[in-house]
C-alpha cells in the first residue's frame, strides 16, 4: 500500500480557483462599477464643460450682436438728416408754423396748408430748402399757397430747419379731409405710384419720395396739379426729385387725381 498522503492537491487546486475566480469576478464587477461610475462622473464634468462652454459662446455672440446693433444705430443717427438736431429749439420755432399748420402738425384747409406730421425729415428738409430758394411758391400768380409759405422758409436757417424738422417728427396730428372721389378707380391707377411711394404710399427713403397717407386730400390734389402745369418740378437742375413726379401727375385727368386722393386715404393709420 502506498504510503503517500493522499493527492489533496487536486480539490484545493479547485477550491483556490474557485475562489480566485469568485474574487476575481467580484473584484472585476466592482473595478467595472468604478470605471462606470467615473465614467459617468467624466461625462457629467464634460457636459457641464461643453454647456458652460456654449453659454459663453452665447453671451459672446449676443455681446457681439449688441454691439453691431448699437454701431447700425449709430450710423443711422449720424446719416439721419436730422443727427444732432434740438428738437427743444425747434419746437420753440414751431410756434409761427403752428398758426398755418396746427399745433400737432394736421394742416388747415382753410389754409390749403398739409398737415406735417408724420413726414420724414428728410423731405421736410428739402421743401424748406426749396421753399426758400424759390423752388417752390416763387409765383403767387400761379401758386398761391406756396407763396404764402415760401416766406416763411426764408427765415430759417439750416440749424432751424433740422431742429424743426426734428420737432415734427414728435407730432402725431391727422389730416382732415374736404374732398369726395372714387377711392376703387382710385386705387387701380395707384399702382403706378406705388412703384415710387411704395404699397401703402409710406414714401421710400431709397427713391426720396415722400409718405402720402397723412396728406390731405385737397393738397395731394393741388401738388399733383401743380407737377402737372410746371409749377413744381419742371427744373432738373434745381428739383431732381420734383422732376420725377412731374411726368407722371402730366399722365393723370383731374378726376383722377381725385379718385388717387380718394384711395390713399384709405391707407392711412
Ligand atoms: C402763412 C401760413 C403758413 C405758415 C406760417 C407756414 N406755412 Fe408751411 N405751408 C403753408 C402752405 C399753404 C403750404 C402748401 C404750399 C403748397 O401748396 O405748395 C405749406 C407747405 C409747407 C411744407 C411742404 C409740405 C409738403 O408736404 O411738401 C412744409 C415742409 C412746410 N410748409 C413747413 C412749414 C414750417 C416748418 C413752417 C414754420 C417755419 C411753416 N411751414 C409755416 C402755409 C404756411
Ligand atoms: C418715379 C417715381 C415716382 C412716381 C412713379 C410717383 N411719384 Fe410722387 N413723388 C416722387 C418724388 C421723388 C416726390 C418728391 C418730390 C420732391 O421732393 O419735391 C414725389 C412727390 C409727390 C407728391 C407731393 C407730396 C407733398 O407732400 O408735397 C404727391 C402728392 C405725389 N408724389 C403723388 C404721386 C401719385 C399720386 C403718383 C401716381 C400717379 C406718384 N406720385 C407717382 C416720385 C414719384
């Protein structure tokens, strides 16, 4: 009989293994929930990154686009015909302007004077201009009411019209009406004037054509007759934009001009 101690090696070879294996397997499972869990940790930390990272970003593209924002409205104020104007002086000069024209800018019929408010600056600026260099309302025998204004442009300065000007940019009054037309004929034969005084005859800048809808009709009617017999807009030279609309008022009957008066009322505010 062999006296060799029995082979225990081969189960405590298993047993260890066994254990090997369980201690293993736990200790993978645990390695595997801390590469997890600081993988989660990594993500969370990345995320928080890439947010804070985005929120920059936004602050500084919304930065940006406040600044460009502010540059635009800075041009536009310094290519406004009316950059520092004092609209304080020119209310103070309003006054006489006021007895023709109403203390809010609506015009007087009585007076065949338009109402102001609601034109732009610029416009008002060039017929001032006009007015005073006889442009407009030289000739009493053929165009009274210019020549009741044209004085009183001759006072002002080129300050006081700016200041003016600015100050007419704060009235808010509306034009009374005294005339009767075909606001549908009317509004057919608009067409080819929308193409200068836009869709809604709010005037475009670009073309220097007045906004028409706080006119009143009685003096959209006179203007058009007056750019129809040459008495406004009959001198390139000195009236380039008076010159573009006088062909067209050469094309209109006065009844149209009526109908014309009639539609863009309708498209006031
Ligand atoms: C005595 C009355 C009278 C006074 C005062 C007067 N205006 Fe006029 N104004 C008129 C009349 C009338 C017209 C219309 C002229 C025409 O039919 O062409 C007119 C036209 C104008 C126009 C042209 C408007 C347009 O749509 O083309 C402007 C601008 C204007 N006046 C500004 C002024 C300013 C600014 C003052 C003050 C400094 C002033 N007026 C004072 C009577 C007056
Ligand atoms: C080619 C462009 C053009 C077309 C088309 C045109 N106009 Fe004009 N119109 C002008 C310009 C520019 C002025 C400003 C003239 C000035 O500065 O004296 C003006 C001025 C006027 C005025 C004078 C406003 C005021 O306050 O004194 C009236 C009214 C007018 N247009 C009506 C019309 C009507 C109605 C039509 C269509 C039948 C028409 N326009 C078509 C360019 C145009």
């Amino acid at each position: 009989m062999s006296s060799k101690p029995k082979n225990t090696g081969g189960p405590l070879v298993l047993a260890f293994t066994a254990v090997l294996v369980v201690m293993l397997f736990v200790g993978f499972k645990g390695l595997a929930k801390t590469a997890k869990e600081s993988y989660a940790k990594n993500q969370a930390t990345i995320t928080e990154i890439q947010e804070q990272q985005a929120k920059e970003l936004k602050s500084r593209s919304e930065k940006a686009q406040a600044a460009i924002a502010q540059q635009e409205d800075m041009k536009a104020q310094a290519a406004s015909p009316v950059a520092g104007a004092n609209a304080e002086l020119g209310k103070a000069k309003y006054a006489l302007c006021a007895t023709c024209h109403g203390q809010n800018g609506e015009g007087m019929a009585a007076l065949k004077s338009p109402a102001l408010a609601g034109q732009s600056a610029d416009y008002i600026i060039r017929q001032l201009q006009n007015f005073k260099h006889g442009v407009r309302g030289a000739d009493p025998a053929k165009d009274m009411a210019g020549a009741q204004m044209a004085p009183m442009a001759k006072m002002l300065s080129e300050e006081d019209m700016k200041n003016i000007a600015a100050h007419i940019g704060t009235l808010t009054g509306k034009a009374v009406h005294t005339l009767t037309g075909d606001a549908a004929a009317g509004k057919a034969k608009y067409a080819l004037c929308a193409t200068c005084h836009g869709p809604n005859a709010e005037g475009v800048p670009a073309m220097k054509s007045p906004g028409l809808t706080n006119l009143p009709d009685y003096y959209v009617v006179t203007q058009l007759k007056n750019f129809k017999h040459g008495v406004r807009g009959a001198d390139p030279s000195k009236d380039m934009q008076g010159s573009m609309m006088a062909p067209m008022a050469k094309m209109l009957s006065e009844e149209d001009m009526n109908n014309i008066a009639a539609y863009i009322k309708t498209l006031a505010k």
